[in-house]
C-alpha cells in the first residue's frame, strides 16, 4: 500500500467528532437505555435470550452461572465477562427488583453492597415471570437480526407479556442522557394498562387511580403524590422515600428507634455507619449504640437511645442527616422508535401496549399458517385413506420414495407436501379409526383458523386477547404492596435545644484557619494561656459561646461557612486545633478574613461586609443560616482581581470607619447602605486612588474609644473620632498620617479600642509587639504616631489586632 492509500489528511475536530457521535449513538441505543417495550438492555435481553435457547428455565435443574456467562460473550455480547456477570446478579437480587428475572443458587450479594461470589460457584436459571418475557418468541413474533459474528440470530426486542419498563424499573446513564424509572406493584400496572385498553384517552389522574404510585422491593414511606403525578404526566418529578421506622420504649426510662424498611438503593452498612459516626463523632447527643440485627427473617436496624432522651426529636434529625430518607427523581427516558424519548405514563403505556398487539398479531399469523399447513396435509391423508388400496398399490409399484411420490402425485392430484406426508405414513395409522381423529383435526384445525383470522380482522377481538391473557397474568404472578404512600411530603423539624445539649465551651478561630472548641474545665486548667499557635498566626476569634450557638467564618473570596459549634472538633486548649480545610474544603489561595460568633439569628442585626476595592454591603442576619454546612457559600459578590477585607456584627444604624492603604479614612452612616440579599456585590464605599485598596473597617459603637492606625514602619497612633467626622459614603475620605518625601507610611490596619486593650502589632519576621491602647499619647490626623515596633529587627508590620483576652465587641 501506498502512504496515500494508509493515511488520510483529516481535520482533528471532524475526526474526533465523527467517532465520539457514532459512540454515543451505540450506548444510547444498544447499551445504557431500556427498551421502551420490553424494558430491557441489550445486555440484559442477550442473557434471558441465552438462558432461553439453552432451555436453562424455571421447570429444569439450575445451572452454574459461568456457563450462561460463556454463552452471552460467545453468542451474543462480545464484552467482559464481569459486566455480563454483573447484570445477570442484578436480575436474581430481591432488593433491586420488584420481580426477579433469574433465580440464583449461591451469595449473589447483599444489601450491604457486599459482591456476589465469583460465577463458577453460583448456579442460576430463569424465573418464571421471565418466562412471560420469552414466550411465543419462537413463533415469529420479535425481529432476528445476525449477532456480532453472523453465526446466530438474536432478538431485537423480547415479546415482554407483561410491562417490564414499568415493573421492574431502570436505570443508566449515557452520553447526554440518563434514566432513572422506579419499580411498581405487578397488579397495578396490569390494571392501568387495562384501563387504558378501555378507555384510550384516559387521564393520569384517572390512571392514578389504579397505580397509586411507585412500589419498591425494599418497602419504605413514599411521600409526595404530587410530584408522582408530574412525573406521570410530563416524564419527570421528584418525591421522597423514608425508612420504615418505630420507636420502642425500654426499661429504666430508655427507648430505641427500630428501623425496619430502608429507601430503595441505600447502602444498609453504609447507612448504619454513617449513623453511629454521628454517635462517635458527638454531632449528635443521645445515641447509646447502633446495631445491625438483621437475619434471615427480614431487616432491622436498631438505634439504642439515652436515658430520657427525645427519641422523636432523634429520628427526625436522622430522618434529614442521613439516607434514612432520600430523594427519588423520575426521569422516565426509554429507546422508543430506535431514539431516547422523554415519556409519561401514557406513552410508556401505550408503547407496552403497541407491542403486545404486535405480537399477537404476528403470533396469530404465525399460528394461522402452521394451522394451514397442517389442515392441508390432514386433507391429503383423508383423501388417501378414501382410496387407500390404490395409493399402496401406486406406492408398492414404484422404484424409490421420490419415485413414489411422483406416481401418486401424478396420478391422484396430491400435492408435494401431502405426497410427502403419505410415503411418510406409518403402517398402523391404517386403521379404520384413524379417519374419525382425522376429521376431528380437520374440524379443529378450521375452527383455529377461523378464530385466528377473526382476531386478525378485528381489533376488539385483539384486545380481549391481551386483556384475558393480562388477567391471568395478574391472578399468577401479583404480590401485595410494599411501598406504603402519602400524600404530603412531612416537614423534617429538628430542634437543635432537644439534640445538643447546652454547654459552654470556648472556641477559637486563627488567621492560618486552625478551629476548636475547648471545654471551660480543659481551658481553666491551661488558665487559657499556653495555646499551641504557629509564630507567624495569631487569634482571630477566640471567645466562650454554647454548642447551641453558631459560627460563621468569612473568606478573601467572598464566602462565608456556617459552623454550628457542637459540630466543631472537641481539642484541648493547649493543641493546635483542626484546620478547617479538613471540614470544609476551601479553594486555593483562600483565606479566612473574619470570625463572627452567633447566639440568635432572628436577632434583629446585619452583617456588614467590605472589600480591597472599596465595596460595602449589608445583609440580614436572618439570611445566613444553610441547611447544609459541608460547603461553602458566597456571602458578597466579589470580582477577579478584588478580595473580601472584612465582616462585622452590627446593628445597622452605626457609623463606619474605612481607611485605606494610603492614608485615607472616611467616616458615614451605614443608614446611607440598603440591606440587600448576601449574593449581591454592595455599592461604592470609598472612593479610591488608581494604585490604593481598602485595608481595614472599624465600627463605632463606643464613642469614648479611640482609633489606633498602625503602619507598615512599626508606627501605631491614638486618635479622638472627633478627627474624623461624618460624611457621605463613596468620598475620598480624609488623610490621616503626614505623607513623607522618602520611606512614607503606609495604613496596614486600624481598630477601635479602650485605654485598658492590648493592641499588637504582627510583623513580617513573625514577631508581635504588645502595647496597652491607653500608653499611646492622643494625636491628631497629621500625626504619624510612635514607633512601637523596630522595623530593620524585627521586619514590616503587617497586621495590627487585639488581644483577644480583652476584646469587646468592635
């Protein structure tokens, strides 16, 4: 071959599109999707189609698993053995499927996520409800197509006598499309399927009658008919699934939650986990011990409780913290027409119904033409035995059979088949009575054929077939119930006061992001000194709250965390802590700017929120609380380029001070700020230089407080609020130091603080300088205030805080 011949000049977007559009049209179509008439995968009809052919059904003796497995890869799925394996499991596992398609000998697994042994143990073999999916398919009724290898026909749909889709349920996932159908109760699908024989043009509320909704395998509490309903009606909805629970009382004033039933695909070991790493983890008081006593005769987990503990109040703060109640989300899409559709129930009907019309016709057809050929060769033997010394005397003068049914065929008029059927005759079917069973062949045979035909010609007639046939399926295969219903979704209200039993503790927030709580006896043992801490880090938040309170940590990228305190690690006061990245994943280069400690959120306050650019905003304090704290969330809109600075508690009507890296500082009324939702990105608060950014926010509550500005040289200054009076928002603002020709100071931060606070100033060589706020000589706006630190020694300041032994509220 030639270099032109073996490569092609292609474009690399056409190449890859081309083959990425041909693979999502394969696992659409022949991988990840149910049929919307059987119900079944590829994968899954291949094996109940091999199953069938090797006559491994429900009436013969089981056969190892790894045989089926052989004839799946070698016939039919040229793919893994494990995936076929798999999907075999999954059709005997009584917790997936509302009705098994196999049944299996051998550990097929376990609720508990536990996999099945390997297939050379296991022994496997159709049920008999799969059996329904099979029948008639010799009759002519699915098309064959050639498989991978064009050595065997296979199916391309199975009969399906009864809905499977719908029964059983689906789910997969696939390029751009996934499909998640929950099982139902046998009885009330046939039944909605009847009535949609009856009345074509029926509704969904009117079907729902019928088929009330869902019935999983594993049982559990549906709520919300109304998103059932939607689902029904358009394809998709939503509703929840709730264990199956009962609270038992025990002696001495204890009681235990017993759980019974569990939503349809959790993980039972994993659910009971979960729940005792609540108990160890202390997030929730009052659990004694989790234990799995599940046997044979069915599920139970049991969930001991305290003494004169809420058990209630327990069950619902699990019912919200853990799978003991999940989301359903229908997403009905099947291969209808050889393309995903998006359907409701009617059309999942109707596609079902379709179908099984189609094959009773083709069935019929089918039956007809053997009735045909077998009341034609009936015929002949009759004509035959009318003239039988003849025909024998014909025969017996003949050289061979070919001859012999030449001869009779010439002489008598009978046709090839007949000839055949008479050469072929044995001697004892001579006998006089013979005739009379053949006339009642004949008679039956017509009798068939008229009824066939009627069935054929008349779609009344076609649907009392599959009526009658769907009602003796109904008598022989239904089950009762287990999935009970309601209508409403029930409200989960945890109360925090039953749950976490109020104590005081001590937590503290670091700049480097270290977090804990202590209990007040580790941290009066310590006399709340000797806190392990990092040269370069220093207390941002340290202060006594109860575990019923809550804390909200604010980062340099606009989000804020929401950490109740019972769920912050218990450390002792002398240990370092735990970094918060360890509980809630923080972006890189993120940091924790502020720490605000919250008792009450319906506290009629704003949290006030400013940024390097000059941003300020505020919000309510009542829209911070999450359901869900395992994330962060953005407390103020915050561009590229810009960082949060601050937060702060404030009541609303205060005045602000912002001063920024040059020197500037203006004061004004936060009534001059709309409080607006905590995703927005504030208005103008400072009006800065091209090259300055806003470093620090102080709020005045104490007007006999001073300000103390630091600077980057080590300088701090005390100043009266009288040097800065009230103002608009979104000005320049007034200069606070005396700008210097050479080596001019720089703000790096500013706080209000008494005469008797600790204020230190952080250096760049991690050293910190003391100093009491009151030993500070009072100065005016020009002034650059003393120098309190030795930059050449100790190096740049770069953050200026309060001790927080004496920090009030600021």
């Amino acid at each position: 071959m030639t270099n032109v011949e073996r490569f092609q000049d292609l474009p690399l977007e056409e190449v890859i599109g081309d083959r990425f559009g041909r693979y999502s049209k394969y696992i659409i179509q022949d991988r990840a999707l149910p049929d919307a008439r059987d119900g079944l995968k590829p994968v899954q009809r291949r094996i109940l189609y091999a199953m069938h052919h090797d006559g491994n059904t429900h009436e013969k003796a089981f056969r190892k698993a790894a045989k089926t497995v052989g004839n799946v890869i070698g016939n039919y799925h040229p793919h893994g053995d494990s995936s076929v394996y798999e999907a075999m499991v999954r059709m005997s596992q009584d917790w997936k499927l509302r009705h098994l398609m196999i049944e299996m000998h051998g550990n097929n697994g376990s609720i508990d996520g536990d996999s099945a042994a390997a297939m050379r143990y296991t022994e496997a073999r159709l049920s008999a409800i799969a059996g329904e999916m099979l029948r008639d398919i010799e009759k002519n009724t699915v098309d064959f197509i050639p498989n991978f290898d064009d050595t065997e026909p296979e199916p391309t749909v199975l009969p399906s006598k009864f809905p499977n889709l719908l029964v059983n349920g689906s789910t997969g996932i696939s390029a751009g499309y996934a499909t998640d159908i929950p099982p139902h109760a046998l009885h009330e699908v046939l039944d909605a399927v009847l009535l949609r024989l009856k009345k074509p043009n029926v509704t969904v509320d009117e079907l729902m009658t019928v088929i009330k909704g869902p019935d999983f395998p594993t049982g559990g509490i549906i709520q919300g008919t109304a998103g059932i309903k939607t689902a029904y009606e358009t394809g998709r909805g939503r509703f929840v699934i709730r264990a199956k629970t009962e609270i038992e009382s025990l002696k001495g004033g204890k009681s235990q939650i017993v759980v019974t039933e569990i939503p349809y695909e959790v993980n039972k070991a994993n659910l009971v986990k979960r729940i005792d790493e609540l108990r160890i983890d202390r997030k929730l008081e009052g659990i004694a011990d989790v234990r799995d006593e599940s046997d044979r005769t069915g599920l139970r987990i049991v969930i001991e409780l305290k003494k004169d503990t809420d058990s209630n109040g327990i069950l619902q703060y699990l019912l919200k913290n853990s799978d003991l109640q999940v989301t359903y989300n229908f997403n009905m899409i099947a291969i209808s027409g050889r393309r995903p559709t998006l359907m409701s129930l009617p059309m999942l009907l109707d596609a079902y119904i379709d179908h099984q019309k189609e094959i009773i016709t083709r069935r019929s057809e089918f039956d007809i033409q053997k009735a045909q050929d077998r009341l034609h060769i009936v015929e002949g033997l009759m004509k035959a035995l009318s003239i039988l010394d003849e025909v024998i005397q014909t025969i017996r003068s003949s050289k061979d059979k070919r001859d012999a049914k030449n001869n009779i065929i010439e002489k008598f008029g009978f046709s090839e088949i007949q000839a055949e059927a008479i050469v072929s005759l044995q001697l004892y079917r001579l006998t006089n009575t013979d005739i009379t069973d053949l006339r009642k062949e004949e008679e039956t045979l017509k009798k068939t054929i008229e009824e066939l035909d009627a069935i054929l010609k008349s779609d009344k007639k076609l649907t009392g077939v599959i009526r009658k046939e769907l009602t003796a399926l109904r008598k022989k295969f239904s089950e009762p119930r287990r999935s009970a219903i309601e209508a409403k979704i029930e409200e989960i209200k945890v109360d925090i006061d039953i749950l976490v039993p109020s104590e005081d503790v001590y937590v503290s927030v670091t700049k480097d992001g270290y977090i804990k709580r202590t209990s007040i006896r580790s941290y009066s043992a310590s006399n709340g000194t000797g806190h392990d801490m990092k040269d370069s880090d220093y207390m941002l938040f340290e202060g006594q709250m109860n575990t019923q309170h809550h804390l909200l940590l604010f980062t340099s990228f606009g989000n804020y965390l929401y950490q109740p305190v019972y769920e912050l690690p218990d450390i002792r006061w002398r240990d370092l802590g735990q970094h918060i990245s360890s509980i809630i994943p923080l972006e890189p280069n993120e940091e924790i700017v502020a720490a605000i400690g919250i008792e009450d959120f319906e506290e009629d306050a704003v949290i006030v929120t400013v940024t390097e650019n000059g941003n300020i905003k505020h919000s309510s304090l009542s829209n911070y609380p999450v359901r869900r704290y395992n994330r962060t969330f953005i407390a103020m809109g915050v561009r590229d380029g810009d960082r949060m600075v601050d937060a702060k508690l404030v009541k609303g009507d205060e005045d602000v001070i912002l001063f920024t890296h040059q020197a500037y500082a203006l004061r004004f009324s936060l009534s001059e700020v709309n409080v607006t939702g905590i995703r927005t990105a504030g208005v103008r608060g400072i009006n800065l230089k091209e090259d300055d950014k806003l470093v620090s926010i102080v709020v005045v509550r104490d007007t006999n407080a001073s300000i103390i500005v630091a600077t980057q040289r080590g300088a701090a200054k005390r100043m009266g609020l009288k040097e800065l009076e009230t103002a608009k928002r979104a000005q320049r603002g007034l200069v606070v130091l005396r700008e210097l020709q050479t080596n001019p100071h720089r703000v790096i931060g500013a706080v209000m603080a008494t005469n008797d606070e600790i204020i230190v100033l952080a250096t760049e060589n991690d050293e910190k300088v003391p100093v009491q706020a009151g030993t500070l000589r009072l100065v005016d706006r020009q002034s650059n205030g003393s120098f309190i630190a030795d930059e050449k020694k100790e190096g740049k300041v770069t953050h200026i805080y309060k001790d927080p032994k004496a920090i009030t509220e600021s």
